[in-house]
C-alpha cells in the first residue's frame, strides 16, 4: 500500500480504492461512504492526526 500511494503521490494522480478495511481507508485523503450508491457521508482526516484514532472512528 505504501508504494501505491507513494507512486499516486509522486505523480499527483487520483486513485478511487473500495474496501471495508479501515487501515487501508486510513491511508486516504479523503473518506467517503456510499449506501445505495449515493454518497452520504465524507471524512476529511487531519494528516497529522493520530491514525490509531481514526481506524478507531473507522471501525465504529
């Protein structure tokens, strides 16, 4: 995973990643959750937050 976000990084390209893993989702810029195929929410993490906490928030 880090190389991929190295390489989108690096290259300033965008990447659209699905999954329910919220380690991985943590890695985002920008989190948004989809039901029915509408956005309905959307999570902006601080990058300099703690990442325990926000998989915590994640897995909530």
């Amino acid at each position: 995973m880090t190389y991929l976000v190295d390489i989108i990084r690096d290259r300033q390209l965008t990447a659209i990643i699905v999954t329910h893993d919220a380690k991985i989702a943590s890695r985002a810029e920008r989190i948004l959750y989809m039901k029915d195929g509408v956005i309905v929410d959307e999570i902006v993490p601080d990058p300099k937050a703690d990442k325990a906490a926000l998989i915590a928030q994640l897995n909530s």
